[in-house]
C-alpha cells in the first residue's frame, strides 16, 4: 500500500510544531500524532480564572539568535516579561541567579571588588584539591555561605540524593555576576507569549491534520506504514522496546491552586532553598503575564524519582546514562525512514530556542 503521507510526526510538542510547519510550507503532507490529549506538549497553557497556566512548569522563551526570535514571533506576539526567580530559604529572600543584590544580603557588602574578596577568601578557606563530589565542588566555586543557603537544599531535593552522593561534574560552574541585575538570562530576546504557548503551537500546526490520544508506539508498524518518513520526538529506549535497559530522568509533580486573591508571592517565581520545605518552588502564573485578576493560581513543584509511566523531565545525564544513550543512537543508524529529535529522542535537555533551532535544521537537511 501506497504510504498516504510524506511524513508522520510523533509527538506534537515544539520539535514536532515546527517541523511540521517547514515540511508543509515546502508541499509536502503530513500527519501529527500524540498519546496526549492536547498539543503543544510540556509548552502547554492552559487558560484558568483568565490567567495562562503553565501546566507542565513555567516556560519562559529567551534567545540571542535573532533568526530563531523572528521565527517564532511569525505565530504570536511576545509580552515583556523578564525571568527574574527568587530564593527562599527559611524566609530569607536572596535573588537568583547570584549577583550583587545576593552578596549584599549575604554579607552586606556593596562592591563588586568587596563580593569578589569575600567569596575569594571563602573559597580559599574551604579549598578541596580534586573535589569528589558536588558539595565539594559548589564550595570550591562560591563557597559554604552560598553553598548552605542556596544550593544545598535545593539541588538535594532536585536529585533525590545528598549533595555529597552526587557527582562533582553536575556543577562545573555556577553562574556569578558582580552587577545588580537581576536579569535570570544574558539573551538579547526574551517574553512569553500574550496568549498562551497553546495559541502560539496552534498556529505553527494549522492546517495539517492531527490525532490525539493515540500512541505511536502501540502500534509501530501500521504508524510507519502511512507515511515515507516518520519523525519521532519520543523516548529513544522506549523507541527500541528498552533494549539495552532504561534510560534515567527526574519528574515532577504538581500541586496547582485557585486562590481568592490577587497575589499571592509577588514573583512568578519564588524558589525554596532549604531542605525542610518538601517542595522546589511555587510558580504564581499570573506574574507570567502582569495580570491583575481578581484571583490567582499557584503551583507547587516536587522534584520526583522517575519510574516507566511517569512524565520524563529531565535527563540524568551523567556517565552511565549517556552511555546507555549512545547504545541506542548506534541503533538509530540501521531506522533510515525515521528521524529522532527533541529532548526525548536525544536524550538532551533543550532550552526551547535551541529546539526551534534543530528542528528547522533537520527540517531543511530533509528537505534538501
């Protein structure tokens, strides 16, 4: 039987979005398919009480690559918003990423030359030849004061493991800026779309057919049967009915609320430092937007073990896993009628411009 599209894409989150569009601005047919039941994958917005819920965790578009900014600006408009987190530890508020404002809550100091001495001599103080472990390796980098409030707990409850469990590679280095600016991102472009990054999908996908609720891998054989190439964004080692074993991530849970007020934080994003708090941060998702809505709605992220049936976030990628990784990618070589991309079917955690970026590569390497 004569295969009725040019290309299957599985998986309709952004990899997927945006590909699909290229291959149909070039004539060429194509079917989406996703076991969820919407699009636009962990981009997800979800309108609630008026306000854009983030339902799969706060995603905040920044890039310098003016190319990939105009792209995605073709779909929607961008608000204003500057990602600009806070820490919480114990009811001290410090701001993230580390920068002057940070120093001088720390320790009071108010120059650049005063913050840089002062972590200099930490540093030098608690020095560890060859760290072997994270904590040794945070303390080398911006020593225990920083280390204690405001990576300790949080990265403990990100990995489900003490600091001192974990490799010292993970950190191999911690951003510091000796200026106030409380600017989370160095990139020339940043926002988040004024209505939502399911519009924003919806635009990049209209016109081409899409089934949801229908998953790829229940069927593999008649799925490649209906189309000449078939580009999957899934797992890769589910891909290869976990040959070679599980690949590792993190998950998350979270616990969203209606409240009856309009701010409940007065940051969108407000992370918790210490140990004792069971969660990593809560997100108020109207700060995303500057809403003024009579209500708003927060959510508590839990950083999860993962285990086969929960949502993958994020990669573990530490020497074990990214060798299983290469495992499959070797096996992706014999698939020549199917193209592995996004953080899944690499096995790569992506900003989302860099995702753009692939998946208008790969895109015009196909369509040469």
């Amino acid at each position: 039987m004569k295969p009725k599209y040019d290309f299957l894409i599985v998986g309709a989150g952004l990899y997927g979005a945006v590909f699909a569009h290229e291959v149909k601005k070039a004539g060429k047919s194509c079917l989406i398919i996703d076991k969820r039941g919407h699009i636009a994958g962990n981009i997800y917005t979800e309108k609630v009480e008026d306000i854009q819920v983030h339902k799969y965790g706060a995603h905040i578009f920044h890039t310098s690559n003016k190319k990939i900014w105009d792209y995605v600006n073709q779909f929607t408009k961008f608000n204003r918003y500057i990602n600009s987190p806070i820490a919480n530890y114990h009811g001290e508020i410090y701001n993230l990423p580390f920068n002057m404002n940070t120093f001088n809550k720390m320790w009071g100091v108010v120059t650049p030359d005063e913050a840089k001495e002062k972590i200099r001599q930490q540093c030098k103080d608690h020095y560890v030849q060859d760290p072997q472990n994270l904590e040794e390796q945070a303390i080398n980098l911006v020593g225990p004061d920083m280390y204690e409030k405001l990576i300790r707990g949080y990265t403990e409850k990100q990995w489900g493991r003490p600091c001192t469990e974990l490799p010292a590679f993970i950190i191999r280095r911690i951003p510091v800026r000796f200026t106030y600016d409380n600017n989370y991102f160095y990139d020339t472009y940043q926002g988040i779309p004024t209505d939502g990054y399911t519009a924003m999908v919806e635009r990049m996908i209209e016109g081409i057919e899409v089934k949801l609720h229908t998953d790829y891998l229940e069927d593999k054989s008649y799925w490649n049967s209906v189309a000449e190439k078939v580009v999957y964004s899934g797992p890769i080692d589910a891909y290869f009915d976990y040959k070679y074993g599980v690949l590792g991530y993190r998950s998350l849970r979270f616990e969203t609320e209606v409240l009856d007020m309009p701010d409940y934080q007065g940051n969108a994003v407000v992370n918790y430092t210490d140990r004792e708090t069971p969660f990593t941060r809560i997100i108020e998702h109207k700060h995303f937007e500057f809403g003024t809505q009579p209500k708003t709605i927060i959510s508590k992220e839990y950083s999860m073990k993962w285990q086969l049936g929960d949502e993958p976030y994020y990669p573990i990628n530490d020497r074990k896993n990214n060798g299983l990784y290469q495992k499959y990618k070797a096996l992706t070589e014999s698939e020549n009628n199917v193209i592995f991309g996004g953080r899944l079917g690499e096995y790569k955690y992506y900003d989302m411009d860099k995702v753009v970026g692939v998946a208008l590569r790969k895109a015009r390497e196909v369509l040469k």
